[in-house]
C-alpha cells in the first residue's frame, strides 16, 4: 500500500492524489499523507506551498468527514472503524484525553503522529464543537504540512532523510515546548 502511493508522485495526478489521500488518511485510510507529500514536493520544490496547502485542505475535509461518522454513524460505521484498527482502548483514553483538555487534544493530533482518524471521529461522536474542531485541525494540520514541506524546499533530500528518521521525536518535542510555553505564560501571570 505504501508503494501504491509513492507510485502517484509519479503520475500527473499527483497532487489530485495528495488531496484525496489527506481526505481519507483523516476518517479511515491507514498511510498518511506526509509520505506523498514528501514525494512530491521532492519532485517539484517550487510548488511546496501548494502542496502543503492542498494537504492541509484535504485533511482538514477528512476529518469533517471523521467528525460526521462520529456525530451521525458511530454504532454504524464509527465503531468499525474503530474495531478495524483494533483502537477501542485507544478510543476510552481518547474520551478521557476530551474531558480534561477539549480542543488542545485535538490540536495535539492534528500535529503529531498520533492516529488523527480517531480523533475525528471521536470529535463528533462526543459533541464537539465543530467550528472549534475545523480551526484547531486547520492550524494543527497547517503546521504539520507545512512544515514538512517548507523543510524539504529548504534542506531537499537530507531533510527527508532526517523526516523519516526523527518525525515522532520532533512532533512531540514541539508539543512539549508548547504547552511549556502556556504553562509558563500561566504560571507568570
């Protein structure tokens, strides 16, 4: 599957392919989207900012998407979901992750390697906000594709090397001085 989507860097639907593999990636398909998006953007650097910003459209697309199965389908399809990638204790640390921290943990998934699928559709299945929901997984998913994309205009093939290598370390790192930056801002005031 992976192979399958590396082969659309190849092809001149490419970044049609980007836009629905980040529509799917957010409510049900396994591989993320960042692996074609760094093809791509590899083969054409100049258009990075389209890439990214295609990426960032379809998956925040997805997860309404996400939001809706959990919101109208859960017993019908979101459970399935669910089932299918064997998440359902995964699901219960989800709901408690919502209580204690709403759209930060949403933010949170959007940013890192975290299965974001889930997080969709749990959003909708416990009522979340949902004009809050698109704004924290545009910003989240914005500065996830964006990010990867601008460090391969920049670095090129090292990056990507240094991506695949580092990209969990780095996403959580990045969370960890953000809410160290709130916490600190909170605890000056």
């Amino acid at each position: 599957m992976y192979d399958w989507v590396l082969g659309w860097a190849e092809s001149p639907y490419g970044a049609s392919a980007l836009f629905l593999l980040a529509v799917a990636e957010s409510s049900v398909f396994p591989i993320p989207p960042d692996v074609l998006l760094i093809a791509l953007v590899l083969g054409a650097p100049g258009r990075w900012w389209k890439l990214g910003a295609l990426c960032t459209a379809g998956s925040v697309v997805g997860g309404m998407g996400g939001f809706v199965i959990g919101k109208f389908l859960m017993e019908s399809l979101g459970m399935r979901i669910i089932d299918l990638y064997h998440a359902q204790a995964y699901f219960e640390q989800v709901r408690a992750w919502y209580l204690q921290y709403d759209l930060w943990i949403v933010f949170v998934a959007a940013f890192t390697p975290i299965p974001y699928k889930v997080f969709t559709i749990a959003s909708g299945a416990f009522d979340m906000n949902l004009l809050g929901f698109c704004a924290v997984s545009l910003v989240g998913r914005g500065m996830r594709f964006f990010l990867v994309a601008g460090l391969l205009r920049v670095a090129g093939p090292a990056m990507k090397r240094f991506i695949d290598r580092y990209f969990d370390l780095l996403a959580v790192a990045f969370v960890v001085l953000l809410v160290g930056g709130f916490a600190l801002v909170k605890y000056l005031r």
